[in-house]
C-alpha cells in the first residue's frame, strides 16, 4: 500500500525531508503545510541582508513552492496553519489562513518540523513599533522598511547571542551607533568567558557600546524615538532589535501528548521518530543527542535542521538510518575574528556529572608559519576529561579560518580521540598557509602533558 | 647508569628529538652533530625567501647553535660530519670539517635523522653556474647571490613538483619570465590529473610557459646565458632551478647493514627504533606507517621529520609512545589556489592491492553560503573503499581556506570514518564562512549513494 507523507512546516528540515522522500519516493502522495509566506529561507542570512552585505534579500529564499514543485515535485500549501494533529485517526486538522477554511488531511507518517520563534522577554514596550525580532523573511522585510522609511541614527540590540552580535556587526556596518546589551557577564553564553576577551574588545573598538550584565527593564517611547531603560541607565534610540533566543513550536505536539525535553522541544529517538511512532521530529522544535554528553540536548541550529530532515526523510520513506548526534559546533563572524565552538565549553563540562574531572588548556599560535607575513594569531582552548585525555571540547579564535580548524576537532571528538591522537593528526603544513604544528597541535601537546 | 645520547643532524627531526630528551632528562650527556653551517631551519620557506615574500632570510633558521645551547641547553656542533657508525663499541666517528679532524664519541641511543638531498637528474651541463637546486639555506643563498649578480629576466625551473611550483610562482612574484618543465603529463604527481585542471590552466594565466610530457636533455651555455635543451625544444634562460625530488642520506645506515626500504630510505618501527635496537631514526631519511596503505613508504615531509623526531626523543630517553603514522597530507599555494591532499589519490588506491574496488567522486561547492558575497569554489575528490564505503583519501582544490578543510578529512581518514559518517559530521557553518552543506559534506553525500 503506498504511503502517503505529511509534513508540518516548509523550513530547512521539512523541506530536506520532503526532497529525501520524493528522491526515494517518486510517486508518494505528499503534502507540505506551511503557515507563512516563505519555504525553505535561509534565516541565517537575514543580518547580512539588512546590512547591505547581501543586496538582494530574494537570494536567502533557497526554495519557492513554484520551483519545488516544479524541480522537485513537491506539493507545498503556504498559508496552511496546522492546528491539530490527530493521532487516533492519523490525520492533521489544516486551516487555509488567507479563506480561512478548515480542513482533515490523513498521514501514513507524519513529520513535525515546526521550527522555534523569537523568545519575547517580559520588557514593557516591546511590542511597540520600532521593537522587532529577527527570525524570518518577514522579520527582515519589516526592519529593511523601517530602515527606509524613518531616520534612524542608533539602534539597540538586546541580546548579546549569535543573532546579537551579528546584527550589532551589520547595524554598524550600515553606519549607525550600536548599543549592545547582554544580560550576561559575557557575549555569546556558550562560549566560555575566558576566551572572549579578545572578542569584546575588538567589538568595542569597532564602536559598539557593549554593555554587559545589564537587565532590559522597559522600552519608553518619546517624541524623539524610543528610550531603552536598563540597570545601566538609558538608552535613547531609535530602532531596537530584540534577540534573546528562541523557543519551540511545540504545542501541536504537546497536545497530543507526544513526549517533550525539559525545554519544550520534542523528544526523539536516532531514527528521528517521537514517542508516538508514525510521527517524526526534525529541527529547531526538537532535541538531538549529543555525541559527548550522550544524551539529549536542545540545541536549535541550521546544521542538524539540515541533516536530520534529510535522515527523517529518509527513515519516513522505510529507511532505518540513524541520526548520529550533534555537538553544538558554530561559528559566528564578529567583525574581523571569527569564533567557533564544538562540543563541550568548560562550563558545560564541569556542570555535568558525566566526566568527572575536567583538564582545560588555552594557547595561542599562529595561523601560518611564523615566519610568512600575515600569519594572525589563534587562540585555541581544549576541555579534556582528565583520567582518559579523551577530547571533549573545543573553542577557537582568530582572525584567519578558525572554522575549518575547529572542524578538524570536532571530527576528532565525533570519533573520540584522545589528545594524544590529537598532537599526531598528519595535518597540512605550507608556510602560507598553516604552521608546522598547527596551534591544535600545540594545544593538543600541552593538554597531553 | 645515565644514557649518552647522539644524535646525527641538526634540522627539524634532529633538533625535535633533543629538545625532547632534554626536557625528559635535564642532565643527560647529549650532542648533535651537524654537518652543515646551519641547523633547525624552514626549507620550506626558502621558495617564500628567494622571492621576496620574507624579506629577512633569517627568518628561516629556527634555531642558531647559541640558541639552541642557551635556551635548550643542547650541545650542537656544526661543520661536524659523522663520517661512520660502529654498532658493536657504539660509537660514532666524526670529522671536524673545519679541522679536518676525525674523533670518536660514544653513545647508548643514536639518533640518525640526516634528511634527504635534492636529487640531481642526470642532465649534461646541470653542474654549472647559473643551474642550482633548493634545499638548504646555502642554496638559497647561492640562488640570491646569483639574482643579485646577474641581469636574470628568464628562469627555468626543471620539475613540477611541489618545490617546483612554489619556486615558479615565486620566480613570477620577482617579476621575471618562468619556464616551468615537467616529465609526467601533469604537475605535482602525487595529485590526480583530473582534480587539476583548473590550477594548471591558472599557472598558465599567471604567466608560467607550462611544458608538461617533456624531458629535457641538456643544459647548454651561450655568450647569451643558459640554455635548456628538451623535448619541447629549446629554452633560453638566464637561471636554471632543478627541482626534481630528492633521496635520502642513508649511506651511513646503509654502511653498517641497517634495514632500508626500496627507496633507500631506513625502515623503522613504531617507536622509531632502526633495525638495530639502539640506533632509531627519525625525518627524511625514514620510512613511516602509512595508515592507509597500512605498510611502511618513504614520504619526506616537515609534518613528520618533526613529529617522528620529538617521537624518537621521548623512546631514546626510554618511552614506549608509538608513531601512530602518515597519510602524506601536504597542502601547495600555487599562485590565487591551494590544493591539498590527504590518503591515498585515486592512482595510488587503484595501484595497491589493499582496497580490491574503489570508489571515487569529484564535487565542487561554495566556501561560504552560496548568497553570501565572495563564495568561491571548492572542488572535492574522494577515493572511497567501495564495499566498506570507508574515506581512504581525499583532495581539495579552491581559492579560499581548503587546506583546514582537508585537515579534516584526514581526521577522519586517521579514525577509519565511512563517507556516511563524513556526511554527518557535525561541522561549523555560518554564512560568511561556509554553507551549511560544507563541500566536503556534498562530497560523501554523492560518495555515499
């Protein structure tokens, strides 16, 4: 009997597995429901597109129901809200937005993959105009306007995350006065304090005024814009972007009972199935397993939206694949330096019980060899779990490619190499372009001391 | 009873086994022998030196005999040439070449770590002025006296290997017409033709006359200057450079019966230990355990001269840590590209008997997130085991950060990963440094089919 496959949510993972089903499937009935406007966006993209670093905002649109249909033959309903799963029947109670008709669709497997929305603190006045978050198309298309059609001078950022920081780099990229505010005694909470230092000085330089520790308690507004009132006096602005994280969209399968993490996202198993068999989960709206914690995180990103769509598809479709995990590996851009981090911060490492004790080293070497002009420094820290030397973190910094240098350990703590094995990786060497010992080497030598 | 230890030559495996050992073991009686004038120095600088890139030759030397002695407290005399080796009194006999005398000193462990000389073709009129090689400082001097004595707009660089392009680009760089010939019918061998095509055709739009399939056969002189003769021709020039590999210094080794591989190089075990138990070897002149090929094989590169090298301290001053092995990973800026490889190419996979079917993709994707400005290509080989899908080497060619890239593929080579475990590595992405499908997760994707 042939199977027929319904899929909530046209983002990255609903669009992966849809594409991985038809790909194996291609005479399956299937469906998409979407409740905005746009499919498969690349929401990641969004700051530099209010940057003026990508011009044309139309490039972030990966997909349009026109063009997967089209090239991939996929049936993708936008304006179609979900708004009821119904195990027992297996079916999906749909409302069409713009007729606002309601209608039953039946699923033979069904694939939750509903995202996360903006986190809204409780701050007075933010739901003012003026105030916006950042995490879609539409998102970005309200800010570009507002950017247009007011004189604004300085914005604000509340939030010092990866979207904070991101957007304080494309604010003053546009030529504005930036203020930043971070409830934290740091930027970026995931990575570990120490190895920012650097980081925040070099933002400051770059003219944002960066303040720290500081609680957001209300946003007034006057004839002369907005005001930003915090534990660290005002803020007179003119636009405020707020992002201080995300939440699931996870009360469709709340609903009906199906198994949530601590924080809301849906439990799943490596076959990226939820408690209730014939329902998959894959995205920001549900957990992964962490290769180094070995259990379940919520860690909502583009990387494993990607690849757990795609396996979800997959396994929908008959297959028995299993997700591997994740690590929480990043990067973000702050203006000049890049900082990326995979598995376990420090912080991380000594909360949990599963290693117990914890080794940490941080050096610095150099990106080429330190004779060649231009060679920039890097700032490598490792967490290493003591008794076994097993790798079990890591964070870079610099100005040069950190990224592929922090994905050469995080390969080595997929495959739970030792620092030992770490300081005799057969790496590249070429006087422009990496050192002899590569700074990972050094940081793998001296942790192994 | 302490150890005496000695060690033959002062370059990077040399010098990283006595660093070794003197941090193990502060007292110990220890010297190196040099028989050049300088030790510890950046061969693979001298290209970046000849053209002007390092302005400052000095640079380049690592270590001086002051330094070593003062800051490392070991005893290097250079101008010291062990001339011969005596298993059963375990001694050395060395030749003060300044003097002209010869003395013996006894050791418990010996260090052989002579390297390798550049290997001379046998080309009538290669011996003459204006015709040099490229491998110790001393060439690169000779090489910058002779641009600075002589009105040098054409150069000639005989072999296409690594040194080869590296000294072609920086030729280039200095502003002088470059004849570039090689033998094979492409450049650097150890690549596979088909990976690269485009780098070959930018060599040429740099202004290199590329000559491939061809032999020379003569280096002939007129009142004009040189004159090299070949298959393709003749080629007038003013400074000839043959780069066309190098062989080992074995002789002393070979001398007393120790056990050398076909290539001539010596073969070790994994503690670096010679045929003689007492005697351990260490850089160019030594084989390693290829982890692919699982079999020893001559690969002289800097990577493992210096690993082996601090390897081969720590067992000499009585450690049992092993070599885990090479995978011959090495990167090439040539000109705007890198190329970078890992593992074994697809000749050396198809030419063993090791792997009965072989597998192979070549993809190319984007550096960054395809909407991100300054994307460029990056094109992925893969050599893949083809019933057990495991990576068994991979190549990158691009203009942006490939080498990193390919570090990590020579992680995951190093932990035996299939491409279906490359293909969910949990690696960094952000839009302004790589897609959130990175090329080489494309690369075991269509690998993995």
């Amino acid at each position: 009997m042939p199977q027929k496959y319904v899929i909530i949510g046209g983002d990255a993972a609903g669009m992966s597995a849809a594409s991985k089903i038809r790909r194996l499937q291609p005479e399956a009935e299937m469906v998409v429901f979407e409740k905005g406007k746009y499919i498969s966006f690349a929401a990641c993209g969004i700051p530099y597109w209010i940057g003026g670093i990508i011009e044309d905002g139309r490039k972030l649109q990966v997909l349009t129901p026109k063009i997967a249909r089209e090239k991939r033959d996929i049936d993708v309903r936008i304006h179609h809200e979900v708004i009821k799963i119904n195990p027992p029947s297996k079916t999906v109670t749909v409302r069409d937005i713009k007729s606002n008709k309601i209608f039953e669709t039946a699923y033979d497997k069904l694939l939750i993959a509903t995202g996360a929305r903006a986190a809204l603190p409780a701050i007075p006045g933010i739901e003012q105009d003026g105030v916006y978050t950042l995490r879609t198309l539409g998102d970005g298309n309200q800010i570009q306007s507002y950017l247009q059609n007011n004189n604004v001078k300085h914005a604000t950022v509340i939030g010092a995350g990866y979207i904070g920081v991101e957007m304080a780099e494309n604010l003053r990229h546009l030529g504005l006065a930036v203020t930043m505010i971070g409830i934290y005694d740091q930027i970026v909470p995931t990575f570990d304090k120490d190895i920012l230092e650097q980081v925040q000085e070099h933002i400051i330089e770059q003219g944002v005024d960066l303040k720290l520790n500081t609680q957001v308690t209300d946003i007034d507004s006057s004839n002369q814009g907005l005001v930003v009132k915090s534990s660290a006096g005002d803020v007179e602005t003119d636009l405020v972007i707020v992002s201080t994280g995300v939440n699931p969209n996870t009360e469709l399968a709340r609903d009906v009972g199906i198994k949530l993490g601590s924080k809301g996202a849906i439990l799943i198993n490596e076959l990226m199935q939820t408690s209730d068999p014939d329902i998959y989960a894959a995205g920001d709206c549900c957990e992964h397993h962490h290769l180094v914690l070995d259990e379940s995180i919520w860690i909502p990103l583009a990387t494993s939206a990607n690849k757990g769509g795609r396996i979800a598809g997959e396994n929908m479709a008959g297959g028995s694949v299993p997700f591997p995990g994740i690590l929480g590996t990043a990067v973000i851009k702050i203006f000049d330096y890049n900082i990326a981090q995979t598995g376990l911060s420090e912080k991380q490492a000594r909360a949990t019980d599963k290693y117990s004790e914890i080794d940490t080293v941080m050096i610095t070497g150099g990106s080429k060899a330190h004779y060649y002009p231009g060679s920039t420094p890097v700032t490598v820290k490792m967490v290493v779990d003591k008794s076994s030397k097993r790798l079990l973190g890591a964070q870079i910094i610099g100005k040069s490619d950190v990224a592929k240098r922090l994905d050469v350990l995080a390969t080595a703590i997929t495959a739970k190499m030792t620092v030992a094995d770490v300081a005799m990786l057969d790496l590249t060497y070429a006087p422009p372009v990496a050192p002899v010992y590569d700074p990972i080497h050094v940081a793998a030598n001296v942790a192994n001391k």
